[in-house]
C-alpha cells in the first residue's frame, strides 16, 4: 500500500502545481480566465486529497480531523468557484486572487498545520 499513498501523494502535488501555476499564469493576463490546468487540477486535487484521507483512516494512520476537514472544505471551495466560472469568458481578478490565496493557504495548511 505504500507504493498507493506514494503514487497519490504525488498525483496531489502535480494537482496542485496545475492548479497554482494556471492561477499564477492568469494573473498577468489582460482578461482573466478559469484555464484547462485550473479546472483539471482542482478537480484531481480534490479527489485524490479524499482518496489520500480515506486510504490513510483505513490503514489507522493518526491525521488531524480538523487539518483535514479545513483542508476538503477549503479544496471544495476551490472547486466550486473553479468550476461555477469556467463557462464565463473572463472573471474578475478579485475572484482569481481569491482562488489563487486559497490554493496558496489550502497548501500552508497541509505543511504548518
């Protein structure tokens, strides 16, 4: 099961770079937008956190509950304003520095927490 938790760990770290560097991309555009690797890795990130957190309740691995809720909840959130804005053709940049502190705290949170 090691070799699982390995292959999750990193598809949620290539999940998150997605997600991070498309935001970071849009940042300098003139006309902002929900891109491919934002919408891709925020649903990837999403699932294989889950997937993470449920492989590491059934092996009994010892996990903050509240680390973990905050960080679902915070990754949903993500997704949701992700995925609700996909279909407009820009989004106000308040909304993509918004997405883009939230992926950046979701992440401080795993590391700090």
């Amino acid at each position: 099961m090691d070799v699982v938790h390995h292959l999750l760990v990193l598809l949620h770290l290539v999940a998150f770079a997605a997600l991070l560097g498309g935001a970071l991309v849009q940042l300098r555009s003139a006309e902002p937008e929900i891109n491919a690797a934002m919408l891709h890795g925020a649903w990837v990130a999403l699932v294989s956190g889950v997937a993470l957190w449920v492989l590491a309740d059934t092996f009994d691995v010892r996990l903050s509950l509240a680390a973990m809720v905050v960080k679902t909840l915070m990754s949903a959130f993500v997704t949701l304003l992700v995925v609700l804005n996909r279909r407009f053709f820009s989004i106000p940049r308040g909304l993509l520095r918004l997405i883009t502190l939230l992926v950046l705290a979701d992440a401080a949170v795993a590391v700090l927490w």
